[in-house]
C-alpha cells in the first residue's frame, strides 16, 4: 500500500520508516521540502534534522503535503496538534476524499510554558475537529497514547499493554487494527472505544502520559486496561 505520513518530526520517521521495512510505499509531507532539508539544527525536542534519516531511507519520498497526499492511498497524520488542520488543509481536500487518516497527533498547548496544556480538551477533540473539517475522509485516531517507538514496536514494554482505537467508519477501523497487528500489536491487545468522540479521552490521557514520562525518567511504558477484551 502507498502511504502518505503528513509530518517530519520523529513520529512521522518512526511510523514512516516501520511502513517501508513491511513492504510499504511511503512519501511523507511537509510543507515546503526545499526548506525542511535545509535544517542542519535539531528541532525543538532534540531530535537531528531530518536530511541524514532520509539520506539512510532512500525508500522514502519528501514531498509537499498536498503532492503526499494524493501519493498515499492512506494517510497518517504525525503534525503537531496545533498546525495538523492547517497541515491537511493544505494536503488538499480532494487528495484526502474516501481515505483512511489514521490521526496520531494530539492537541498539545505550550501557550502557558511546560507542561503542555490540551486545547481543545473534554468537550471536543482534535480527532473530531479533523473529522467535522473533513467529512469525506475516515478518521481513526490511534497510538497517540505512547511513545513513537512503543507504537511500532510494542514488545519495548514488557507484559500486556493496550492500544485505543475511534472513529465513526468500522471498515477504516478494521484497517488501521490490521496495521497494528502489522506494527506487532496482538489483536488482544487493540480496544475499539467506539466512536471519534471517543478520542476526547484518549487525548485527555497526554498530561497524565507526560508526568509519568517524568516521573519514570523513560518512555518505555504504555498503559494496561485490567480485564479488556479485544477488539471487535
């Protein structure tokens, strides 16, 4: 499948480089090529500039968000919460129409200084944002609950942990589930939430998820849900 991951930061190369080594095509956008690979200094969590990953995943195209999108016949949204409707707004809604966004990114707001703030939080969702700005694409919003390593390899974390799935379209949900059977995650331990408005709480676990970052001083944790069932 060609995939298009909308994103250059480290979960759009984690994501993106897991899909290449299971055999996918895989393009990710950014808003202007020419000036992401002129970045020599590491973003603003530490991480290098992307230049050097892609000169060692040759696989991988960069292209422009809206040249992404019509590339991919699934997309995956990996953009900062704050920037991701404009970031698929200039994907292009006709590059979008009829595909699958599997939505990783959460709605994080640094206005206030660290720690990050959600906005918007408890009666909306960025996941439902993108789905009422866009009604012809199916949005599932998955695997924004860990860390981008955790997301593609789930055996970082030992024992039983699980991975929360919404959105509206049950076919789209099948799909992304097999994706993260592919990515390692056991069928057992996926849990269908229901609907997109469902992603209202999977985004409210990001404060929890951040001071238990700091508190354990590793990201190699996830969370387990005592007495789940698995996915339908």
């Amino acid at each position: 499948m060609r995939y298009a991951v909308l994103g250059t930061g480290i979960v759009g190369r984690t994501v993106a480089g897991k899909l290449v080594s299971l055999g996918h095509e895989v393009a990710i956008g950014t808003r202007d090529p020419e000036a992401t690979l002129a970045r020599t200094d590491p973003d603003s969590y530490g991480n290098p500039p992307i230049g050097p990953w892609l000169a060692e995943h040759l696989q991988v195209r960069l292209l422009d968000f809206a040249d992404a999108a019509a590339f991919g016949e699934s997309v995956v949204n990996t953009t900062a919460g704050a920037a991701s409707l404009q970031a698929l707004q200039a994907a292009g809604r006709d590059n979008l129409a009829g595909k699958v966004l599997l939505d990783i990114a959460n709605p994080l707001d640094f206005s206030q200084g660290m720690p990050p703030s959600l906005d918007p939080v408890g009666t909306d969702s960025l996941g439902e944002q993108i789905q009422r700005a866009f009604p012809d694409v199916k949005v599932v919003k998955a695997l924004n609950t860990m860390n981008s390593r955790v997301m593609v390899e789930p055996s970082r974390v030992p024992g039983e942990h699980h991975v929360f799935v919404s959105g509206d379209d049950a076919d789209a949900k099948k799909l992304v589930i097999e994706c993260l059977v592919d990515f390692g995650w056991p069928q057992q331990s996926v849990i269908d939430l229901g609907g997109i408005s469902t992603a209202r709480g999977t985004e409210m676990l990001l404060p929890l998820w951040l001071r238990l970052w700091g508190a354990l001083g590793h990201a190699d944790f996830n969370f387990h849900i005592q007495g789940a069932r698995t996915a339908a």
